[in-house]
C-alpha cells in the first residue's frame, strides 16, 4: 500500500505527546509543590527551634538567610530549568534545505523495517538531498540537521541547535534535584532527632490540615516520597550528563588525534 503524508512535528508542544513528555510536566510540578510547599518549612521553622539558645549571637538572623538563600535558589533553578526546557522543545531543529522543498513523505519506505533511511546524502521518506550529518527521526517525521537523538521527556529532537541549552537544561535539572533531595533530609532528620521532633510535628500540623488521620505518618509518607523522587531524578540526569560529558571528551581526543594525520 502506498501512502504518503505531509504531517511532521513542528516542535516539541506540536501533539500527539510523548507519555514521557507529560510525565516530566508532572514530576516538575510535584517537585516544585514539594519544595515549596513542604520541604522549605522546615527551615523557617527551625527559627522556633534556635531562638531560645542562639538568640544572642544572631542566630535568628542566620535561620532567615538560609531560608531566603533556599527560596531563592529554588526559584532561580526552577525558573532556569522551565526557561531551557522550553527552548529546547520549541527550537527548530529540522534541515533547512528539505523544509524549503516541503515535498510529500513517503510513508511506505517508512514502514520497511531494516533499511537505512538516509544514505549518500538522500532521505527515502523526504525524498530530498540532506545536509552531512542529518538523519530522519521517526518520531517527529523530517529531516534533523545534526541530529544527536529524539527525546521523549522533552517530545522532541536534540541536534545541532539546540544541545548547548539541552545540556544547560540537564545540569540545572542535576542541581535542583540535589537540592530538594538535601531540604528533604533536613526535614526528615528533624523526624529522627529528639531535640527537634517537637518542631517537625509542629510544622506539619501547619501545613497538613488537622482533619488528616495521621498527619505525622502522612507527613513522613511525602517526605520518604521527595526523598525517593530527587534521587531517580538524580541517578538519571547525572548519568545522562556523564555520557555526554564523556561523549564530549572523545570528540575533543578525536579531534586532537585527527590533527596529528
Ligand atoms: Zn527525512
Ligand atoms: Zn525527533
């Protein structure tokens, strides 16, 4: 059956979208509720806990700092992390010359498993010359000018024009989450130390409503919850960021090794 189609995607917020996609919108959003809303508490809150013995030597004054330090690293993070996330979806990344001959897909080719789609400089489903260095995604249907890889969080490609703010976005996204894993094991270690259990109690009853049949064991079920979700968010995005830091490092050999021929 022959078939052909002019529908690719246009950008990362052009449907249908990735389950990934939609599941990165909402892991931000529990994170940023998270950080916000429950693990920053506890730091203010701590000020109840040092007035009585550092009241003296501007212990209060410390407590303050280190909250707005906190805020505002989180809003800086939160606001990097929103700013590339959303430039790396909306960059065009397709090759420019097969998009000025806008001809018809051929979606038949497509559908032949085990055939390069790009060879010689020529897409089979395109039906255009290509520039070196591009190859066709399946996933968005066109063309990618230096193309590196499709990303499904992001519901689009990461090539050439836009890796610099791919890469910036990865390593925000590195920081912020070991931040909120931090603030999460401040409020936790609260939980766990005699001296200030009180106040972890406290707080929670601030924030939870009263109503919850057992604030603490729900209060610790979010907290064990942020723990669990900052370190998968780490584990993944460090990782992701040690391949192409080493990536990185094995082009910059490669080209010094190409130099000396
Ligand atoms: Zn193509
Ligand atoms: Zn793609």
């Amino acid at each position: 059956m022959y078939t052909t189609n002019a529908w690719y995607r246009t950008h990362g917020y052009h449907p249908p979208f990735d389950t990934w996609f939609v599941l990165m919108w909402v892991t931000f959003l529990i994170m940023v509720t998270g950080y916000f809303g429950f693990s920053l508490k506890f730091i203010e809150e701590d000020r109840y806990y040092t007035k009585e013995f550092f009241i003296e030597d501007g212990g209060i004054n410390n407590v303050h700092r280190q909250k707005s330090t906190w805020s505002f690293l989180g809003i800086l993070f939160s606001s990097i992390i929103i700013f590339t996330c959303m430039k790396v979806s909306l960059t065009d990344t397709s090759d420019k010359r097969v998009m000025k001959e806008s001809k018809e897909r051929d979606m038949s080719y497509a559908m032949v498993k085990g055939i390069p789609v790009v060879v010689d400089g020529w897409c089979s489903i395109c039906k255009s010359n290509v520039g070196s260095g591009t190859r066709h995604c399946k996933f968005c249907n066109k063309c990618i000018q230096g193309y590196d890889h499709h990303c499904r969080w992001l519901n689009c490609c990461v090539a050439e024009s836009n890796y610099r703010t791919f890469i910036l976005f990865v390593i925000s996204t590195f920081i912020a989450s070991t931040m909120s894993l931090w603030l999460a094991i401040n409020a936790i270690g609260m939980y766990f130390n005699s001296e200030s259990k009180y106040n972890y109690e406290l707080i929670l009853h601030n924030i939870l409503p009263s109503s919850t049949l057992n604030t603490v064991f729900f209060g610790l079920f979010i907290n064990i919850l942020l723990i669990l979700l900052s370190s998968i968010i780490m584990a993944f995005v460090g990782h992701l960021l040690f391949f192409h830091i080493r990536l990185c490092k094995y082009y910059k050999i490669y080209f010094i090794f190409m130099n000396y021929l």
